[in-house]
C-alpha cells in the first residue's frame, strides 16, 4: 500500500512539473533561447521539489527574477509551487528561513523592472496565497497523523483491556472450578464412610454436595453473564458472602473459623471479589493439598487497605500442584495494586496466605 501510494504521489509530481514546465517554457520559445533556458529554470526543477524544497526554490525563484528582468510579463508558475512545496514539506526553521528569501525574491522581481503598486499587492497575495495552503496541507495532515497515532492507541487499549478481561474470567472459572469441584470431590469420597457409621449424616454430607454444586453453577452463571450482557449476570461475590465458603469447608470435614469485622468493611467492588476469590483458592488449597484439620480466616481494615490472612496447620500445597492458583491469587492481588505472601507459617507448623489490598 504504501509502494501504491508513493506511485502516486510521484505521477501527480510528475504532472505538476510537466504543467508548470509547459506554461512556463512553450510562451517563452519565440523569444529567443536563453528566456527558453531561463524559462526552463523557472520550472523544470519542481520535479524534485519533495526532494530539496528549499534548493528547488532558490533555482525557480532565480531563473524567474531574471526571465523578468530580461523580457516581461512571465506568470510565476514554478516559484509559486515551490513556495507551496516548501510550507508543506519543510521543518519550521527551513519555513522561517525562507520567508525573507520568498520576499526579497519577490521584491527584485517587482522593483527593478519598476512595477507599479497594484502588481506588487497582486504579486503579493498570490504568494502569500501559495505559502498558506502550504501551510494548511501540512496540518491536516499532520493531524491525520495524530488521529491515526491515537486510533491505533485506543487499539492498542482495547484490545489490552479485552485481554485482562480474558484473564479475569480465566481465573474466576478456575477459581469457582476448583473449589466447587474439590470440596465435592472431599465430601463425596467421605460420603460411604459416613453412610456406614452414620446414616443420618450421610444426608447431611450429600446435601452439602449439591449445595456445593448449586453454588458453583450459580457462579458460573455470573462470570459467564460477563460474556453475553443481554442475559443477568447476578450479584458478584464480595465480603458478604465470606461465610459460605467458611461453612464450605467445614462441611469438608475442617475446623474453619472466619474472623470478619462486624459491621463488615466497605470496601471497592473490584477489592471485595479480589479478597473473596483469594479466600476461595486458599481454603481449596488447604482442603486438596495440605492434610490440615483446621483453618482459620482473618480480615483486618486498616489505614488504606484490606489485610486478608487464612492460615492452616497442614503441610502446605502439593508438590504436584501446577501451581496455577497460587499465581491466580498473586495476580488478583496485583491487579488491585496489592501484594500477596505465601509461605509456611511462623513456627513451621502449617501455610499462611496473606493478602494486602489498597481501599483508598
């Protein structure tokens, strides 16, 4: 495309300096060879007047002045395209530069052939004429540039932000998957153990699964309703709904404990989900990998921000793990501008995950 473009830039060029080279040199052969040649001066070089704007001007401008002041009246069809050339194409000190040249030129021409005053102010206009829509081409498309600089940009924006859209439904899929699916897969290998010893709370264990599912495809509906607005999407889980996952993993046979502040902290939308899906992949891990009996889960409000810890007294993830969920909560924590810790805890006995996300 931009060979096509070039292509026609160098033919509608290339017709300029035919046309200008033409009216300048076809009334000057009569009048004897060298106002033929001075003609052919004044216009032939605007062929190459992208090249060398300011060069090209000089040369035109003087074969004019002295085909003037050898045999009147000549039009200035050349100097009058190089001025435009050279407010087009120049940088701005070339510009500056060349208006004291463009109108002492314009002065020679005039003054020593002893022109009268309506000639100069004729001379004048068109001059200043050529110069302005030079100068007028050249901001237009200067701000095509911009337009399409800032087009590009907004792209670029786009399709950065459809990519981290990407990435959060990616991580709310893996996050509601594998907790839903790993508790029910606990309470479900626990299930004929309990129907043997206990009866009455096998029911109790079976109807924690299909809570468990129901929940999950509950949340499965709100992160897919992202991707098709039309249909409701349903409230996104937040602070609030903290104890369902607590009471989750007692279910799956843990001590949980949750250590909410009452009333509970109001904190961003964005900050809530972060803290409730982080909560969730802690307690999945602690539930599938770590062997613990207990854990606990603790949020504090403090100046700016929202401190998340869950801590268990198992043996930390499974060497097997991918690892995926340890680099989702790190990512969710990032994207709110928070940090996030995971390490064994203090003393050696269990894992700690701390999360610490701005409010302000």
């Amino acid at each position: 495309m931009a060979e096509r473009a070039l292509s026609g830039t160098n033919r509608t060029d290339l017709a300029v300096a035919v046309a200008v080279t033409a009216a300048t040199v076809v009334p000057a052969l009569p009048r004897g060879p060298v106002v033929a040649l001075l003609a052919l001066l004044a216009s032939a070089p605007v062929l190459w007047r992208r090249r060398a704007p300011l060069p090209v001007g000089i040369v035109v401008g003087a074969a004019m002045t002295g085909l003037v002041l050898w045999e009147k009246p000549f039009l200035p069809y050349g100097p009058l395209v190089a001025v435009y050339t050279i407010a087009e194409q120049s940088d701005t000190r070339t510009r500056i530069a060349s208006i004291p040249l463009i109108a002492a030129d314009v002065y020679v021409s005039l003054a020593l052939p002893h022109e009268d005053t309506d000639v100069y102010r004729s001379l004048a206009a068109v001059f200043v004429a050529a110069y302005a829509l030079g100068t007028n081409t050249r901001a237009r498309r200067a701000r095509a540039a911009e337009l399409a600089e800032r087009e590009r940009r907004l792209a670029g924006e786009r399709e950065a932000a459809a990519e981290r859209e990407r990435a959060r439904i990616a991580r709310d899929m893996h996050d509601i998957v594998t907790h839903s699916v790993g508790l029910m897969v606990v309470q479900a290998e626990a299930g004929p153990v309990v129907l043997a010893a206990s009866p009455a709370r096998a029911e109790a264990v079976f109807d924690s699964i299909a809570d468990t599912g129901r929940d999950a495809l509950t949340q499965l509906r709100s992160v897919l309703g992202t991707l098709r607005p039309a249909e409701p999407s349903g409230p996104a889980p937040g602070l609030d709904t903290l104890p369902d996952l607590v009471e989750g993993a007692r279910r799956a046979g843990l001590e949980a404990v949750l250590d909410l502040p009452d009333p509970v902290p109001d904190v961003p939308p964005g900050v809530a989900v972060a803290a409730y899906r982080i909560v969730q992949e802690a307690l999945t891990n602690t539930v599938r990998h770590a062997g613990a009996t207990r854990v606990e889960v603790r949020l504090r409000l403090t100046a700016g921000a929202l401190r998340v810890e869950v801590l268990d007294d198992g043996t930390g993830p499974s060497s097997t793990g991918s690892g995926h969920g340890l680099i989702g909560m790190r990512e969710r924590a990032a994207a709110c501008g928070g940090t996030l810790r995971a390490a064994p805890a203090a003393g050696g006995r269990g894992f700690a995950v701390e999360a610490v996300l701005p409010v302000g």
